[in-house]
C-alpha cells in the first residue's frame, strides 16, 4: 500500500480534496498500482510552525507587512518597483 504525504499551509475542504485526487492519479499512473491503493495523509503546518533560514515564516510575514518592502520572494521582502 503506497502511501503519499503532503506537508504544507492550510488548505480548504475542497482544495484537499483536489489535492489527493490528483496526487492518487498520477501516482497510480506513474507506478502502475491501482488508485484504491493509495493512502494520501496531509498535514497542515502554521505559519508559526514553520521556519525556514531560521527565521519563522510568521515572523517574516510579519516582517513584510511592517516594512516598505511589501513584495515577498524566496530570501524574505523585496521593494516595490516605483514608477519612473
């Protein structure tokens, strides 16, 4: 029995939904085992459950909203493109 494990943020009912579906077919497809199979467990981590460059995503949202730069990317905020 396959089992599929899904780590992130907070999805809605229907987004999880979406998510095993996809995930069981394409993994059935893939490796040629029936979808019935398939054990999908998700689970879902807060942001203050969260750290990444060992600085807690809570805080760097946090971080983003209180400074100028508003605009997030992978190493934390970014400032806006002002208009020339």
């Amino acid at each position: 029995m396959p089992v599929i494990i899904v780590n992130g943020p907070a999805l809605s009912l229907e987004k999880k939904r979406d998510l095993i579906k996809g995930l069981t077919e394409v993994a059935s497809r893939v490796m040629g085992v029936p979808e019935e199979a398939f054990v999908v467990l998700v689970n879902e981590n807060p942001q203050e459950n969260v750290g990444v460059g060992g600085i807690l995503l809570a805080d760097r949202k946090q971080s983003c909203e209180e400074s100028i730069e508003v605009k997030p990317k992978r190493s934390g905020c970014r400032k806006r493109k002002t208009e020339v």
